[in-house]
C-alpha cells in the first residue's frame, strides 16, 4: 500500500491496524516501512488488563414490605483499582463500600460496577420487595 511514498508489509495502514489480544498481559506490536533501501519502524504497547470479578451475595433475594433491610455483601477481584454501586444506590446506606445495608421501598435491582482501571465489569442483585402478608 502507498503511505506518502511508503510501502507498508501488510495491507491495513499504521493508523487502522487492528489487533486481538487472546489474554491479559502486556503485548508489544511494530510495524515496518519500507521504500527502497531505506525503512521506518512504529512500535506500540497494547495492555490487556484482566477482567474484574465481582460477585453479590445474596444474590436475588425478596424481603416483606416493612420488614427492615437485606445486607448485601459483595467481593471483587484484588486488581479491582474501584467499584461503586451504579443502580438502585438511593436506598443503599453506602455507594462506595462492598457491604451496604439495602432497604428499598420496592422491588430494586442493585449494579455494582467494579474496574481494573480503566476496564469495567458490573453484576446485579435484585431484591424484591413482597406486599402481600400471604407471600411473607
């Protein structure tokens, strides 16, 4: 392909290349130009990070209207740099701790977002709220 009087080795240019990590880890990637005798080497690093784990106990749970709040405890992989609580976190007693008490006056779905820096990952629990006496 011509660049500007370059001849790239493969057909996608420098500013389009597309490449697939298969795991974490930290990968380095060059690409070669030639024109003649003469060549032009661009080096990138490209950072795979792992993915966060998280996981929210109890997982999907019901509690009776009135009956008081549910503890949620949740755990996150070590590389987690952050996680905060992004949905249902008005009735939550923290939104940046892993164990908050939730009493949610209705059915609510709670998402913990938990990131390696800048790589998120989320999981939910939902936590119904029953009104009748009979389900309680």
């Amino acid at each position: 392909m011509d660049a500007g009087g370059w001849y790239l080795d493969t057909p996608d240019t420098l500013a389009f290349l597309v490449v697939t990590a298969q795991s974490e880890g930290t990968y380095v990637y060059q690409r070669v130009a030639r024109s003649g005798v003469c060549s032009d080497t661009a080096t990138f690093t490209l950072n795979v990070n792992p993915t966060p784990e998280i996981t929210i106990i109890p997982g999907d749970t019901s509690i009776c209207i009135g009956g008081g709040p549910v503890q949620l405890n949740a755990t996150v992989s070590e590389e987690v740099t952050e996680f905060e609580w992004i949905s249902g976190q008005e009735s939550l007693s923290c939104d940046d701790c892993l164990n908050p008490l939730a009493n949610p006056a209705g059915t609510t779905t709670y998402t913990l977002e938990a990131k390696v820096e800048d790589c998120p990952a989320h999981t939910s629990a939902r936590v119904e709220v029953l009104y009748r006496r009979i389900s309680c």
